[in-house]
C-alpha cells in the first residue's frame, strides 16, 4: 500500500511540473531597485514562451495589491510562440519596500493552471513641499486645516498646541492683538511678523475649565493681519474633554459611583415619518457615593434626554428618557446618547436608538 502511495504522489508532482512548464518565463520576478515617488509607476514586462503541444491563451492576471496594474497579451499564444505580461507599480504615498505578486491564470486546451509572478522594489519617498505640508490657502497664508484640533484633553489645566502658518506672498504679513472668540481660547503668534516665505506659527492656549463643558465641543476664532483684509481668516477650533479624576487606590475606586444602565440599545422598529417616539433607560448608582450626571449629550438635535434627576445615591435608580423626532427623516437612523457623570472608572457611557422610518 506505501509504494502504491508513493507512486501516486510522484505522478502528482510530475504532472505539476509538466504544468508549470507550458509557460517558459524569461524571469519570475523583477527587482526595481529603488523607486523614486515622485517618477510616478514604473513598469516591467515579462516575456514567455508557449512551450506546450497547444494554443495557451491567458485567462486572467491577479495581482496581490490594487497598487499593482496588470497587462497581458489577450490573443492565443500558439505552441513556441511568445506572450507578454506588463506589471504596472504606483508608489504614490507608498514608501519603504514592496514586494506583490502576480497570479497568471492560462488555458492549455480544457486544462486551467496557474503561475506566479514577483516584483519588488524600495520606494523613496518624494520630498515634501511647504505645499504639501499646508495645503489650505487662505489670502497670502498657508495653514494645513481650516480647524485648529486641540484633540483629546482633560478638564485638569490648559493646553497649548502650535499650528504652522506660512507666508507665501511678496508682502510683510503683521498679526493684530485682535481676535474674534470665546474666553477660554487665547490666541498668540510666533513670530507676530512674518515676512515673505516665512514660517511660524498660531499658538492656542485652550482652558477646558473655562469652556465647561464635556464630550465633542467646536467654537468659531476670527484672526485679523496686515495686507489680509479679503482673506477669511476664521477657524473653527475643536476638542474633545473628559472629567479629569486623580489617580485613585483601589479603595477609593470600590467607594466612588458607577453608572449602570438596565440596557444600552433601543430600536423602535418601524416608525411613521413625522412621528415622535419615546424610550426610557434605567440609571442605577452602583456604587458607594453619590453619582451626579453632569451632563447628556446626543449626536443629532432630532434627539433629547432628560434624566430624571442629576444625583443619584447610591443603590437608586432614575429614568433617562429619550426621544426621537422623525421629523424630516427617512430610512434606517443610528442616535446616540453620551451621558456623562462623576464615575472615575467610565465618566461617559454612550447608549443608542434606532429606528426605521417609513412613508405612513
């Protein structure tokens, strides 16, 4: 029985190899080399010969990433005749190696087989321009956004963030003290003169304290300089704020409020347009402290919650309800609801709503 086995996998592999050899590439990969960016794709052709007894006509080329562009000869190849295969590469925003692959899909008669083709190569990326760095053009300035980011922050003290500002005018471009905003976004600039083809920067210092605020929050600063009067210089400036909580002992932690919902979806099914429905979620204290819902904020203004009461004791329970408005809508809605509350271990806990709102 083991030499019947083996005889048979040995005809196997046989019959692979006859396989593999009714293509004869050249090479079965190309080497780049290093590939500058900026050149854009580089290509290479491989070349074979039809070394079966039959017409191979090539099927289909895969390629193992959509950066790489294959392209075949589509007539059939008769018996010692050649065909050729082009591997188009795009380096655009691909720096460091590559290595892809190709799989050739052919015909020998009714036979389908395979074969597998390599590139590789070494990007280099293509040198950034002050253009490609700050993109936006607002007058004689570049900036990279039109919003100023603070990102994800604390409410425990200030930040300060840096936004490169660039002058590619002719003209001095001088800064005015005046600025357009709320008092808990202080604006600065480093240098406040910034002369043609010069580099510096907006400096914000954002007092999350001040803002009072919590969850995503976006406020409008409106910035004024020389030579830059047709230029809209407002920004939008967002953040992200979380309660701060010092570090706390695992005592502390076991004594401190948690918020438990009984649930955290709700899907109201099929709703009429038009219509307004309404759910409510169980808010339990499961801790040992009073817990206190400092604030309940939704994704849409379709949306409302009102808690039953903003300070829960320990063991209560109180209503969180929601409504929906259909107003204007149609389709599949997702809401969601952020409430966010003293627990040190989850300060903002997000429920959902859904609803399918259908013509009556």
């Amino acid at each position: 029985m083991r030499v019947i086995y083996l005889s048979i996998l040995f005809g196997l592999i046989t019959i692979v190899s006859l396989n593999a050899q009714d293509l004869k590439f050249e090479v079965g990969s190309y080497d780049f080399g290093e590939v500058k960016e900026e050149d854009g794709p580089v290509s290479y052709t491989f070349s074979f010969v039809n070394t079966a007894d039959q017409a191979v006509r090539i099927t289909a080329v895969n390629a193992s990433c959509g950066c790489t562009t294959p392209q075949w000869t589509k007539e059939l190849v008769q018996p010692g005749d050649s065909g050729l295969i082009t591997a188009a590469y795009n380096p655009l925003n691909r720096p460091g190696k590559f290595n892809k692959s190709l799989v050739v899909g052919y015909k020998v008669g009714e036979s389908t087989n395979t074969s597998t083709l390599y590139i590789e190569g070494e990007v280099k990326p293509k040198p950034t321009t002050i253009e490609d760095e700050l993109p936006t053009v607002i007058g004689d300035l570049r900036v990279k956004y039109k919003t100023f980011n603070i990102g994800r922050i604390t409410t425990k003290e200030e930040i300060v963030k840096r936004f490169d500002v660039y002058n590619h005018g002719d003209s001095v471009v001088i800064w005015s003290d005046s600025v357009v905003g709320p008092k808990h976004v202080n604006v600065r600039y480093e240098p406040d003169t910034l002369k043609p083809q010069e580099l510096g920067a907006i400096v914000l210092t954002y007092n999350p304290k001040e803002k009072d605020d919590l969850g995503f929050v976006s406020d409008n600063v409106v910035l004024f300089a020389s030579n830059q009067e047709d230029s809209d210089l407002s920004f939008n400036v967002i953040a992200t704020i979380q309660e701060y909580f010092p570090e706390m002992t695992e005592e502390e932690l076991a004594k401190a409020p948690r918020l438990v919902f009984d649930r955290t979806q709700h899907d109201f099914g099929k709703v009429n347009v038009g219509n307004t429905v309404v759910t409510e979620f169980e808010v339990t204290n499961k801790g040992q402290t009073p817990l206190l819902i400092r604030k309940t904020k939704s994704n849409c203004g379709c949306t409302v919650s009102k808690i039953e009461s903003e300070s829960i004791a320990p063991g209560e329970t109180k209503k969180l309800e929601v409504i929906l408005d259909t107003s204007g809508r149609r389709g599949r809605q997702y809401k969601t609801v952020t409430v966010f509350s003293n627990d040190p271990s989850a300060p903002s806990q997000m429920i959902s709503i859904k609803a399918d709102i259908q013509e009556e």
